[in-house]
C-alpha cells in the first residue's frame, strides 16, 4: 500500500525556518517524482514545487512564491523527502502535503499544518 | 505563473449533469495534454480524478469524464450523487517543469 506521512509542522515566527519531512512508503521511491503542494484555511491548492529522481539529476523547480525561499531535497536510502523553508512569512501558513507523481499526483500524504505568527 | 481560472461554485441536483470549466493560457492547459483534476473534500487530502486530460483511475467511477479545447479544460460529472458534494481542482503542467492549479470550484448537490 502506497503511503505518504508528512510531519515537523510547527508554529513558527515571521522570518523563521522550518523542515518539513514526507515519509514514503509501498513504491520505488528512488525513482519516484515528489511534489509539495500547500492549502491556506478555506484557500485553494497551491503547487509549491517538485523533485525529481536520480536520473533526472535530483532537478527541483518551484513555485514563484516560494523560489528562492524553499528548498526540496531527499534522502533515497531513507525514503524521505523534504521541504526546507526559509524566511517564513505570515502568508506561508496552511497545510502542506507531498504527493506522488505517477499518473499525476496519484497519491498524497496527509498534509502537515505550518502556522508562521508572531 | 498564473492560477487557472475556475468557477467559484457549480451546482445541480441529483441525477444531473453538472460541468467545471478551467481556463488557462497556450503556456499551461493549451500547451500541454497534462491536464488532472482533483477532489478534495473538507478536511481530507486531494484525490486524482482525471489526468491528461481525458483518463481515468482506476476506481474512479465513469460519471466523470473530462475534455480541452485550446486554453479551457472542462471535467463533467453526470448523474450527480450527493457523494459528489466536494472541492475540484484542476491542474496543469506549466513548463520549466513547474505545474499550476486552478482556484477551485465547490460543487454543491441540492
């Protein structure tokens, strides 16, 4: 069974950081394309960006909100990817999830709950 | 990079047909045949739909269908059941390998 499980959410301040985690689970993760998609309270989804695998060289691409301020990585071994977000602002709290890129995103986690206040 | 533009709210009672609409530009939906559609009911992760444009997952019932004519995708969903009742989303590829979402459509069954 295909599982995704994003935890680290957190309150944090303006200006803060914070590193979001997406333990997969039931597939070829190391050949896997991971996204993060972000959800504000009553708002719509908001793509935040991708990695790809090994063999497309780890690329990444994000969205223009959060370029230069987010970063998406992985661990094969561990089947884990991340989400590092820098210079938090209030706007950038909401719900995140990682979803998989198979025919589209075809499954996605629960999503972690990231509040930026001061 | 845009949002793709979609009604606020659908409605349609039980057993109709109901249509969304979802209107990009020739560098989103009108460039590429990766189009999806997700539901998302309250509180819950997004569900696939329809991808590239036209296809099903498996389990997803063939009330749901889905076309695009140049920049407008559009997903029907026929014989309306209160199940139904949810957020749709859809999505495309953008180019530069970034992707976009559309701004949402409540679907209420009356």
């Amino acid at each position: 069974e295909v599982q995704l499980v994003e935890s680290g959410g957190d309150l944090v301040q303006p200006g803060g950081s914070l590193k979001l985690s997406c333990a997969a689970s039931g597939f070829s993760f190391s050949g896997s394309v991971i996204h993060w998609v972000r959800q504000a309270s009553g708002n719509g989804l908001e793509w935040v960006g991708r990695i790809r695998s090994k063999a497309d060289t780890y690329a990444t691409a994000y969205g223009a909100s959060v370029e230069g301020r987010f970063t998406i990585s992985r661990d094969d071994s561990k089947n884990t990817a991340y989400l590092q977000m820098n210079s938090l602002k209030t706007e950038d709290t909401a719900v995140y999830y990682c979803a998989k890129e198979g025919s589209s995103l075809d499954y996605w986690g629960q999503g972690a709950l990231v509040t930026v206040s001061s | 990079q845009s949002a793709l533009t979609q009604p606020a709210s659908v409605s349609g009672s039980p057993g109709q047909s109901i249509t969304i609409s979802c209107t990009g530009t020739s560098s989103d939906v009108g460039g590429y045949n990766y189009v999806s559609w997700y539901q998302q009911h309250p509180g819950k992760a997004p569900k696939l739909m329809i991808y590239e444009v036209t296809k099903r997952p498996s389990g997803v019932p063939d009330r749901f269908s889905a076309s695009k004519s140049g920049n407008t995708a559009s997903l029907t969903v026929s014989g309306l059941q209160a199940e139904d009742e949810a957020d749709y989303y859809c999505a495309s590829y953008a180019g530069s390998n970034k992707d976009v979402f559309g701004t949402g459509t409540k679907v209420t069954v009356l």
